[in-house]
C-alpha cells in the first residue's frame, strides 16, 4: 500500500514540478497517439461505412480480415513494419529505384511509430463502425434515396444516426493504441528526446527498478487516458437528451 501511495504521490510532483522530460514525453505520446488516431478515422469510418451499408462481391472476406486485424498483436505489426522500412526492406528498394539517392532513416523515427500505430486501430475503427453502421435500419436509408439524397447525403445520414457507435469506434481505437507498448518499442526504439513515450518510458524504469518511477508514470498515463476517453464518451452521448 506504501508503494501505491508513493507513487501517487510521485506522479503529482513529476507533474507539478513541470520536469522537462515528463512533459515532453507526455506531449510526444499524445501527438503519435492523436495523429494516428485521426488518420484511422479518415480511413477506418469510410471503409467502415461500406463494409456496413453495402452488400458487394468479397464483402465476408473484407470482414473477417477487419475481424482479424482487430486482434492483432501490436509487437507482430511492429515487426511487420519494422521489417518493411529497414534499409533492406521493400520501401527502401522502392525509394531507391525512383531516386537513386541515399535512402533516409524511416525506422526509430516519430512517423515509424504513427504507421504501426495506424496498423493497429485502423481495423478496430473500421470493425466497430461497420457493426455500427449495420445496426442502423435499412428503412431510412431507402427514405432517404426515395427524397432524393444523394450518396453523400445518405452516408452522412447514416453516420449520424450511428454517431454512437462509430464514437465507440473511435474510442476504441484510441484505447487500443495510447496503451501499446511492443509495436512502438520495437519502430521506435525508445530513443530520449526522439522516440520515447509513456508506455515504453514505463517499461524502462521497470527494467532499471525504479518501480515507483514506472508507477507514477503509469498513473500519470491511466489519468490521461481517462481524462481524453471521458471527452470522448461525453460527445458521445452529446444530444440524446433530446432523444426520446
């Protein structure tokens, strides 16, 4: 009980004291996770939306690949990218082959980090949008056709009406990604000032004992994850004391 407490405490002076480094950390997890997850939003909640509205050739196999995607272990698609963008890797060989140049460094770069990160929830936003968009009546989708809507129209009406579901989307993509430590680790190799973020901050003070350090990062890492998925779920709900 000691060391929960000592940690408590930890976590308010790291904060508090405005130390450099803590801030800094926290600010570059945001930033990777708030840009990947806005990335799988502008790809996850359109494919979502067809795979959900829409009966096409394929469309079973699209869905047991989101279905798939969406239990992916983070440190496999870490190896996966880290893989593709080594200087030995596909991507290299292409940048070569278009330019002749030197390739440049893309592993244990911020963007490296964002790209796995964006592997990981693209699927859970597009598999939770699609339920989402699927539960929503057929009926006023025809209503909305025999109006004269255009697809455009009909598919923001959709996602309207299914704003809950496709906010859980969401927010489980960010939950599945603020949290991730393998993926992140292994592109990103947790270079101070560069690369390190708050889960791989945490798993290195663990490595070094200093277990109430890594406690109080941890706490510092759940408040934020509580604090943004709160805003989440509040827009969520936003208006449905006007529904009956």
């Amino acid at each position: 009980m000691e060391v929960l407490w000592n940690a408590v405490v930890d976590a308010g002076r790291l904060l508090v004291s405005g130390e450099i480094t803590v801030w800094e950390i926290i600010g570059l997890s945001l930033n990777v996770s708030g840009v990947s997850i806005l990335i799988a939003m502008i790809i996850g909640i359109p494919l979502g939306y067809v795979v959900g509205s829409r009966r096409f050739v394929g469309r079973r196999f699209v869905m047991v690949l989101v279905n798939t995607g969406m239990g992916l272990p983070p440190v496999v698609v870490g190896l996966i990218v880290y893989m593709f963008l080594s200087r030995s890797g596909p991507v290299a060989d292409f940048w070569q082959s278009i330019s002749g140049g030197e390739v440049p460094r893309m592993l244990f770069t911020v963007p490296a980090m964002i790209v796995a990160q964006v592997i990981i929830s693209t699927p859970l936003v597009t598999g939770v949008t699609a339920a989402a968009i699927a539960s929503v009546p057929v009926e006023l989708r025809l209503q909305a056709r025999s109006l004269g809507a255009s697809a455009w129209q009909e598919a923001a009406l959709t996602i309207k009406e299914a704003r809950r579901g496709v906010m859980a989307a969401v927010v489980a993509g960010f939950g599945g990604i603020i949290s991730e430590v393998g993926a992140v680790m292994i592109v990103g190799g947790n270079i101070e000032h560069s690369t390190r973020v708050m889960t791989t901050a945490i798993v290195l003070e663990a490595r070094k004992g200093n277990f109430g350090l890594a406690l109080a990062l941890g706490f510092i890492l759940i408040g934020i994850s509580f604090a943004i998925n709160n805003g989440l779920t509040a827009l969520q709900h936003s208006g449905g004391r006007y529904e009956r």
